[in-house]
C-alpha cells in the first residue's frame, strides 16, 4: 500500500504523545528528583536501573500480548489500548508529583510508579509500533510509515520540552492526557493492517484465520541470525545516544554554566532539526539505502560529540550548534532502524503474525540501553567525584568523559558493527 499524508497523519500522531512522556521520564525526571527532591544520585540510579530492568525483562511478553490481540481482532487490540492509555496517564502525574517527602519513600514510590507507567507506556509502544510494520511495503515505503511515526514524536518532544516551563508540571500532565487521548483516537482512524494467515500457527480449536490464535514462541526473533546482527548495532548504538540523553541537564548546568532558561531552547533545536531533516535521510534512503544512511548519521553524531567534549563555561552558541547537528545524526536513529527491522520480519516470512514479539524484544533492547545509561552512569560519576553542582576540575572532566568522549567511542563500535554484520552482507 502507499501511505498517504492524511493516512500518515493518523497513524503517526499516537506518536507525539509517547514520546511527549518520554522526555519527563528519561530526561526530566533523574534530574527533578536529584535536584528538587534531594534524592541521591547513587540510591535514585539504582532505582532507575532496577525499575528499567523490570520495565525491560516484561517487553517482549509484552509483544505476545499484542499478538494475540492482533489474531483476535483489531478492536480488541485498540481496546486493551484506550486502558493502557488510561493507566499511563495516571501513573505519569502520580510520578512527577508524589504525596512524601522522606527520602526512603520517594524511592519506593518513584520505583513502582515508574514500573507501572513504564509498563502501560511500553505496550503502547508494542502495539503501535507493531501495526505499522504490518503495513509492509518497500525500503521506502517502511521509511515513510516509520518517519510519521516518529515525526509526530519529535513535535511531542518539543512540546514537552517548553511545557514544563510554559504550563508547570500540572499543566504539562493534562495537556499529556489530552493528546494521549486524541492520538489514540486518530489511530483508530488509521490504515488497517491486511490480515496475513499462517496455517502452521493456526490452533487446531481454530476454523479461521479471524480467529485464529498463535502458537509463535516469545524467543522466535533471536532465532533468526538477521534479527540478531540488527540488534547488536541497535543495542550499542542506543547506549550511546541513551548517556548523553540521561547526562544532557547535568552537562548544561554545571561543564557550560548556562542560564535555566537555556535549556528549553537546547532541547527545541536539538529535536525541531531532527524533525526538519527527516524528509532530507528520507531522500538519501532512496539513493543510498537504510544502513547505509544510518551510517552516514553514526559518522555526523560522532564529529559533533568529539567537538562538544572541548567545550567550557559560557559556550552556550557553540553548544546550541553540537545540537543543532547532534539532532540532524538523530534522525536517523529515529527513522532507519525501525524500517530496517520491518524489512527483517518480512524477509524472515513473519510478518503479519510476530510483529508484537520482534517489537517487545526491540523495546527490550531500548530499554536496556536506558537502563544502563542511568544505572551505570550516575553512580559511575558519583564516585568519580562529580555531584550536581560541582566546579571542580576533576569532577567536570569526568562529566566531559561520561557525556561526549563515551558515546563517541559506542557509537564508532556501533558503526562498525553495522558496517560488518549488515551492510557488507548486503552489498
């Protein structure tokens, strides 16, 4: 099928929420509790290591649930949707403002709070994702339906990245709530996956392909050699863009010493060029292929992180520049990778039955590249010297090491993965 930009807009705006939460959650939120709360930053780590890890381990059960749905009905799926939509939006505002202030509690209450809206956030996530690699269609095409996906999500990034400042953080929730409910609403509205009936998943109650019921195992995707090659260079590459994402506020406030009201305007360019450049990696896809882009994107990320690292106190016009281009590599991060695992299940002849468990086992991995960020990268700066706030210059050049040196030496791993295991097997 072509995607047309109405069809386009309707499938993809459910995007611009879930990613509207994200930034809270994994860029906001380690930063609001360290500073606001005065939670710890070894013991606020840990939790959010062992909360991700937790949020992790469940995705790709996840991916099962949803392919169930998917072979009961396309209703069922979009229902068991609106509840999840449900329990995000509340767990989110729950989150951001908690009823204590012991520093014990929080840290229980941050850990089950976040475990709930992470797992309502990822089966959102799944499902979505997993519809529109139903969609099928070429290199191209499966680009396009990823790029209105993640598109929207960018619009809700930027969104999400001023509102705290414009609305506050009660603001922010229900404006949250409001396009949560709209983006489900248009998905409902969305182009509807052709059904693709396996006979050999059909169970033997089953006299339909309507309602038919697979019998898929949850570990299939890392059965097969492709997916597994893919995931390496998505796991290394998510690491390096999940540090600097986690580390972003503490670099601006204390290696750049920038004013607060800086942030809102790093944060805008960073995601308002990846948004601007989508269409521009959609055109290079076409003369040059998914790997290949997405490789052109690891090599730019790498020379503008290598140049943030020789940044200092006041170089707010250099660092909004590292943005700019940092953003322009993102697009890439965001749009390929996704397409190319869709070109992964249908060439594996599984499209249109384990969509849900490819997806569960891709947010694992983006899970994990979180989980790691947080959890090995605070309490590694904590004992390195640095705590939020500090000037001195051993403490700055291990927050320069952690922010720009690392991820550049993850993502120079992460290209060459990609240059081995995927593009010259595909000449």
């Amino acid at each position: 099928m072509t995607l047309s930009g109405r069809q386009g807009v309707f499938y993809g705006l459910l995007g611009l929420p879930l990613a509207f939460v994200a930034l809270p959650l994994y860029v906001v939120l380690p930063n609001h509790y360290a500073r606001e709360l005065d939670v710890p930053l070894a013991s606020l780590g840990l939790v959010l290591l062992a909360a991700r890890l937790l949020d992790a381990l469940i995705d790709p059960w996840l991916g099962r649930v949803s392919d169930r749905l998917f072979a009961r009905s396309l209703p069922a799926l979009l229902t068991s949707a609106a509840a999840a939509a449900g329990v995000l939006a509340v767990g989110f505002g729950l989150l951001f403002f908690p009823p204590m202030r012991a520093i014990d509690a929080l840290l229980a209450w941050a850990a089950v709070m976040l475990v709930v809206t992470y797992t309502a956030y990822s089966f959102l996530s799944v499902a979505h994702q997993s519809w529109g690699a139903r969609l099928g269609g070429n290199e191209t095409q499966r680009s396009r339906i990823v790029a209105w996906r993640e598109g929207w999500g960018l619009a809700g990034v930027l969104i999400a990245a001023v509102s705290p400042t414009l609305l506050s953080m009660p603001g922010t929730v229900a404006l949250f709530a409001v396009t949560l409910a709209l983006g489900w609403l248009a998905w409902t509205r969305s182009p509807r996956p052709q059904a693709h009936w396996h006979p050999q998943d059909q169970d033997t109650n089953s006299a339909a392909p309507a309602g038919a019921q697979t019998t898929i195992s949850v570990w299939l995707p890392l059965q097969r050699p492709d997916f597994r090659r893919l995931l390496i260079v998505f796991v290394l590459n998510g690491i390096a863009t999940a540090v600097p994402a986690t580390l972003m506020l503490f670099f601006v406030q204390d290696r750049l010493q920038a004013a607060a009201t800086m942030e809102p305007v790093f944060l805008g360019t960073y995601f308002a060029c990846a948004a601007l450049t989508l269409a521009l990696w959609l055109q290079l896809v076409n003369r040059l292929g998914l790997a290949r882009t997405w490789a052109v994107g690891m090599v730019l990320s790498i020379s503008v992180f290598s140049f943030a690292a020789t940044l200092g106190a006041g170089d707010v016009l250099a660092f909004t520049v590292v943005c700019a281009l940092s953003g322009v590599a993102l697009g890439t991060d965001l749009a390929l990778p996704g397409a190319l695992l869709a070109g992964v299940i249908s060439q594996a002849g599984d499209q249109g039955r384990a969509e849900g468990a490819y997806f569960g086992w891709w947010n694992f991995a983006t899970k994990l590249n979180l989980a790691l960020a947080a959890g090995l990268a605070l309490p590694l700066l904590a004992l390195a010297g640095y705590t939020p706030g500090a000037r001195s210059d051993e403490a700055l050049t291990a927050l320069t090491f952690a922010y720009c040196l690392l991820p550049c030496l993850l993502k120079l791993l992460a290209a060459t993965c990609l240059y081995t295991l995927i593009i010259r097997r595909n000449p």
